[in-house]
C-alpha cells in the first residue's frame, strides 16, 4: 500500500512591525493584540487568511520577532506537482489593518501593502525547501517610513494516502485505494439501521455507563414518536478477506431539540470510532468520538466535534478537530494541527496533517475522499478507522437534516430488511 506524493507549502512565523507614526494612526484602528492580518493567494488556490501579531522594536530592527503565528498553508497534490513541475508560481502576500470580514460589500481592513515570493516546487516531493525567511519592506516608496512584515515559506514532502468510497456510505460502498490513475479495492462497507438499537455487541462492555459528561442519552424512549430520532446507524469496515477492521456506531441518537426540528449543539448526537481489540473476533475498544449537531445563525451549518479516546475510557477524551461546515455546499473535515487554534493544539498529542475528507451538502450524492497522512498509518487497520471516522462525518449531514425532511430508503430499518 503505497502513498501518494504530497507537498505542503507552510507559512509561519508571521509578524509585523509598523514605523513610529503608523502606530499612531488613530484610535479604534487596533482593536486586540493582534489587530493586523494577511491574505495569502496563489492562482488556482483557495485563498487563507491569518492574524498577524504586532512587534516591539524598530521597524528597521533586524532580529527575530518576539511573537509570530502561522497560517493553515497550501496543500499540493500529486496531480498539482506534475502540472507545475519546472515551473514557478507566486505567493502574494497581501496585510492589512483593522478588523477582518467586510462591511457593506467593502473589505473592512486598510491595505498596508503586499510583498510576493516565488516558490519552484520541482523536487518538493523528496526533499524540503526554504523560499523566504526573515523581513521584508511592506511599500516600494523610499522616502516613506515603511512596515516590515516577517515570515518563513517552506515546503516539505506531505506523503499521503488516498481513499475514495465507490458509493454513499449509507448504500454500503467498496473504497478504493487511489494512486494516480489507479483504484485498488481495499474496504468494504456494511452499513446497517437498527432502529431499536437492542443489540450493540461490537461495543465496549462500559459505554452504556456513561453518563457524567453527557456522552450518553437513553437510547430507548418509548415516549418519542416515531421519526423524531434517528438511531442505531452502524457502519462496519471489512478488509479484502472479510475480516472486520473498523467501526462506526452511533451511540447517541440524533434528536431534535425541545419545539424545534433540528439536533442542537446542547444536545448533539454522537459516534464511536472503534477498532478490534484482543483475539476475540467480537471484541472492540473505542479510539474516538465524533458529536455533531446543527448550528443555527447567519449559516446554516453542520457543527461537529471529534476527540481521540484516551487509556483512560470513555470517561476522557482529547479534542483533536472541531468547526464547522456548511449544510448547502458541505466542506472538508480536517484533523490537522497546523490549522487548530492553540487551545487544541497544546493539549493534542498528534502534530501535522492527520486525515482530510470530503463532505458533500445535504441531499447531494456523496462518496467521500479520505486522505490520510503516511505518519499516522502503520497498517491497513489504521487506515481503516479514517475510512470509518469518515462515513460517520459524511453520515452525519444526513442524520443532521431537518426532522421536516425524510431520509431515503437506505436509512430505513424495515426496507434493509426486506433486501
């Protein structure tokens, strides 16, 4: 099972330092500690935006910042480095003051000015490269004071694997291996409803003495009307010779929340992340927990959270990804430490790119891509909790839609049955 070549293109250590007389420019123009940011483009590539933090010190003062940020960087696959290959493209670095977001249609921060590196990523793939590291004159005009902005552009190898499920998840797919032009059959999926969710055998012998930090609802209500939850969904995840290597299960049902028909972020529905443990053929141990609701606001969007299953049990967990994505056009789920905030990445203990997966909007047809970074994967069976962490994300836009909404018929208990 070999990886796919990736690069990443990373851009850290971000500071700013501003002259004398732009630091007082007026008030309400620095509202925080980091009133500054950058908007980083290269054609072809979704855009990123980063904070970039004031420094002390003399706009000509050449030592290193004594604070800086990093932004979530560019990732380039291998179909993007064949077609660059001997060629170099241009990152524009664009700062600006005051505050992010537009106003009226009108970008609300100031231009303070751009600065652009030439990046050639020919050999990337193989070996790491520095393209910019240290100050730079934000202006070109001589006789004018001018800020400086530091950064450090670097590209290092990203070798990951590609997955991509032959179906829905809920239509109980085979997922392919991708390398290039090639697909390899290597899982296949077994997705089931069990709409009485009596019968958990594959779960650890303690989840449902769960309770303290809400991980757990009564999962049997005899007062909820029919279609007013959605429970029981499972997914198994077999390899080529049919053995059982990873697991998906709903553990919380999804319901609405009290006068309303949406799952609401105090009252989120939730999956286990399973895999085999010991020698017994029925016996699993938890390795994660996804909760995912939908958020109410100006977006309409799928909430989610995933944390990785300690020693400990159940009982403690560690937060690894969480945001948010849209429930019309969908997104990517990411685990990645480069593009969490601080919090999370001070208390997770997995560092870099871990896994990406494609998220389609709800009511579209959806088969996921997974990509999995080369360093968290030492056996198809690790591969296999990312395949089944992302059937349970995908599944969950459907387990999310508006109670007002019905499902198709591959959700339906009583049709898996007459099939």
């Amino acid at each position: 099972m070999d990886p796919c070549p990736f690069v990443r293109l990373i851009i850290d250590s971000l500071a700013l330092k501003l002259p004398l007389a732009t630091r007082r420019a007026g008030s309400g123009v620095y509202p925080s500690t980091t009133p500054c940011y950058c908007k980083l483009r290269i054609k072809s590539f979704p855009s990123q935006t980063a904070l970039i933090p004031l420094c002390s010190g003399a706009a000509g003062d050449s030592s290193p910042p004594d604070s800086a940020t990093s932004s979530a960087g560019f990732h380039i696959d291998s179909a993007t480095l064949r077609r660059l290959s001997g060629k170099s493209i241009a990152l524009r670095v664009s700062v600006y003051t005051g505050r992010m977001g537009r106003t009226c249609g009108v970008t609300s921060g100031k231009l303070l000015g751009r600065v652009n590196i030439s990046i050639n990523l020919e050999g990337a793939e193989s070996r790491a490269s520095v393209f910019q590291n240290g100050w730079m004159k934000l202006g070109n005009e001589p006789a004018k004071p001018a800020a400086r902005l530091h950064l450090t552009v670097r590209a290092e190898p990203d070798p990951r694997f590609v997955f991509q499920f032959g179906g829905e998840p809920e239509c109980s797919p085979v997922v392919f291996q991708i390398q290039e032009n090639i697909r390899q059959p290597v899982f296949s999926c077994k997705f089931s409803a069990d709409r009485n969710a009596r019968s958990r055998s594959c779960l650890p012998s303690d989840f449902t003495s769960i309770n303290n930090r809400g991980w757990m609802r009564t999962l049997y209500c005899e007062r909820e009307k029919a279609g007013r939850e959605r429970k029981g969904w499972m997914v198994m995840i077999y390899d080529l010779s049919g053995s059982s290597v990873a697991a998906a299960s709903m553990i919380t049902p999804f319901v609405p929340s009290p006068g309303s028909d949406r799952v609401s972020r105090s009252n989120p529905g939730a999956w286990l992340i399973l895999r085999p443990h010991g020698v017994c053929v029925s016996s699993w141990k938890p390795w994660g927990r996804l909760e995912a609701w939908r958020e109410r606001g100006s977006i309409d969007g799928l909430g989610y959270k995933f944390e990785i299953i300690t020693d400990d049990g159940l009982s403690s967990g560690i937060p690894i990804a969480e945001g948010t994505m849209s429930m019309k056009k969908g997104g990517q789920f990411c685990i990645d430490s480069t593009s969490r905030d601080s919090a999370l990445s001070s208390l997770c203990p997995i560092k870099g790119f871990v896994m990406a997966s494609t998220v389609e909007g709800e009511g579209k047809v959806s088969k996921p891509v997974v990509q999995v970074g080369l360093q968290h994967v030492t056996c198809m069976a690790d591969a296999a909790l990312f395949v089944a962490l992302s059937a349970a994300i995908d599944l969950s836009m459907d387990a999310c839609r508006l109670f007002t909404h019905k499902l198709g018929k591959e959700f339906s208990h009583s049709q898996q049955l007459s099939s």
